[in-house]
C-alpha cells in the first residue's frame, strides 16, 4: 500500500495525514473484497524495514494500527471477517500484542473474508523464521512441503494478485516465497487514492491472463479468491 506519503505532499500536509487517508483505502478495499467475495486479502502495512523511517512517524503508525484494533474488530465481526497478522510481534508493545491476539481470537470462527495485515514483516525474514522453527520441531532435512507449513502464511493459498500501488514496479520483501506463480499488477495511483473503480481495474487485467503453472498453454477458468497489496 504505497504512496501514503507522497499523496500528504501533493497535498502541502504532514505524512501523518497520508497515513490517515490510507486507512480510508484499507476500509474500502476489505469491504470491496466482502462485497465481491474475494476469500483473502493480504495487506503489507509495516515492512521490517519501516523502523528506519523517523520516530515521530513509526509512532503515529503504531498508534493508528492500535487505534484501529480497538475500532474496527466488532465490524468485522459482525461481517463474518477473519483477522490474521503476519510478521515478528516481539518487537510491539505488550498492549498491541494483546489487541492482536484479541482480534484473531475473536474472529476466529468467522467463514468469510480472511484479512491478513503484514506488520514488522519481511520476506527473507519469514523463510529463515519458518527453518529454524521446522528444525527446533526436528526436521533435519527440509522439503518445500516441510518449510510451507512453517511460513507465515501456511493458513492460505498461494496469492492469485499482487498489487502494489504508488508506481513502484518491485515486491519489496514482501510473501516471496508465496509469490512464485502470482500475477502482478503496478499501478502509478497512490494508495490513498486506491478505490473501487481501480480494484475492478487491476482484476481486469488478472482477468485477462492465462495462468498456466509451468504447463503449456491451456485455458483455464479464471477464479479470483486472493488479493495481496503491497
């Protein structure tokens, strides 16, 4: 979700404002997606790398992700969504690691759209995270099948879609492992600006790809059940 930032400069305001509107298209892209039946969305809110960026910002980001598990967590709730979040928590603070736990608790019955937020989150981090825990749980020898189920995202299928706003044309250590056969879609709209009529958009182009897994050309059924958003 790229471009929060720059949207607030265009604009002669503080980045924290840009982070503000960003939410906005967070709500708009999950109730895009319960609306439209997209089983899984994936959202890369804080990468690993973000701690870098000045205090006062990664605060305010914090505060806004904590700020939102306390506001939002009943509506999705009461809209049958499933709250996950991938990436190392330790580095959090004891109240938002308790609000996210909370959160997966509560919704976790629910059938409907799987959410997934990817904070403090790093693709190569993920990959060296799954094999030492595959080999504390005695796996001498590693497979792709042993180190799947360790990944962070070992409780979804493969992403159909990435989209990455903001004009970037890279994934940025995003779910790499999990990106092998995904489709990806770049778009130079900044992420505040990400709304329904550019979600239809970037599904018309996966639309119009033949995925076809390392075999020869052969049409297949198009089916949209997962979007990631970096």
């Amino acid at each position: 979700m790229d471009g929060n930032g720059r949207w607030a400069k265009e604009r002669y305001l503080p980045r924290v404002l840009g982070h503000r509107s960003g939410l906005k298209a967070v709500r708009r892209s999950v109730e895009f997606c319960h609306q439209n039946k997209i089983e899984f969305l994936t959202l890369f809110a804080f990468s690993s790398e973000n701690w870098r960026r000045p205090l006062e910002e990664v605060s305010f980001l914090l505060s806004l992700f904590q700020k939102s598990l306390e506001d939002e967590v009943v509506k999705l709730d009461d809209n049958n969504v499933r709250f996950k979040l991938i990436g190392d928590r330790s580095k959090f603070s004891t109240k938002l690691q308790d609000l996210i736990q909370e959160a997966e608790t509560i919704t976790h019955g629910n059938t409907g759209l799987t959410l997934t937020i990817a904070a403090n989150y790093g693709g190569r981090w993920d990959i060296v995270n799954a094999a030492q825990q595959a080999s504390l749980n005695g796996h001498a020898k590693l497979s792709e099948e042993i180190l799947s189920q360790y990944l962070q995202l070992n409780f979804a299928p493969e992403p159909d879609l990435l989209i990455r706003t903001g004009g970037e044309v890279r994934v940025s250590n995003f779910v790499i492992w999990d990106l092998v056969y995904t489709e990806l879609y770049f778009t130079d709209i900044l992420w505040p600006d990400f709304d329904e009529s550019c979600f239809y958009e970037a599904l018309s182009h996966y639309s119009g790809r033949e995925r076809r897994f390392g075999r020869a050309g052969v049409e297949q059924e198009v089916s949209m059940k997962y979007i990631a958003d970096s």
